[in-house]
C-alpha cells in the first residue's frame, strides 16, 4: 500500500488550505483513514480519523476547524483546514490502518508540510 499526500503549503493566520492523500495497492474495504501532524520538538499526534463506515475523531484542538471526508471509490482522504493558526504549523502525515484477524497494519504518507504565518 502507498500514500501519496498533498496539498500543504505557506498560508496566513485565518487562511484555509486542504490536503489530500490516495492510498494505492491492495486496500481492506474496512479501514481507518486519518491525517496525524508532527510540529518539531514534538510527538506526532491524531489530528483527524473517518472510517470506512463514516464514523469521524477529531483531536479537540482542530474541532470546528478541520473536516474530515473520504472517497472510498478513489481510496482518497481529504483535510480542509479553516480558520488555521500558526500553532498548526507541522508536517502533515496521512495513514490508513486496518485490521485482519490479530493483525493491524498501518501505511503512511510521506508528509507534506503546512506552516501558518501569523
């Protein structure tokens, strides 16, 4: 499986951008597809996960910013990020996990960075 993120750029406090990432390869149609950002000197964390079924976890800090949505026929996960802060500032990383009986298996995308000027 491959990820192929993009999107990220230079945006102003206040200004919007949306990143995309399409996974390749053999894919279980039962899966979770999320978006997880890294700022430096600090651990990657969950920004945002959909499920294949449509259930969503946002972390609290991107919530009422940051929406979440998928395509599950072009097996591509979007991020539209409003109202961006320069706190958001990191280098973005899309995933898809899923499981088959014990096992889980995690993929991820290259990253793609977003920085936010204040």
């Amino acid at each position: 499986v491959q990820l192929q993120a993009s999107g990220g750029g230079l945006v102003q406090a206040g200004g919007s951008l949306r990143l995309s990432c399409a996974a390749s390869g053999t894919i279980f149609s039962i899966n979770v597809m999320g978006w997880y950002r890294q700022a430096p000197a600090k651990q990657r964390e969950l920004v945002a996960a959909l499920t294949s079924g449509g259930s969503t976890n946002y972390a609290d800090s991107v919530k009422g910013r940051f929406t979440i949505s998928r395509d599950n026929g072009k097996n591509t996960v979007y991020l539209q990020m409003n109202s961006l802060k320069p706190e958001d500032t990191a280098v973005y990383y899309c995933n898809i996990n899923y499981k088959s009986g014990i096992l889980r298996y995690d993929y991820w995308g290259q990253g793609t960075q977003v920085t936010v000027s204040s």
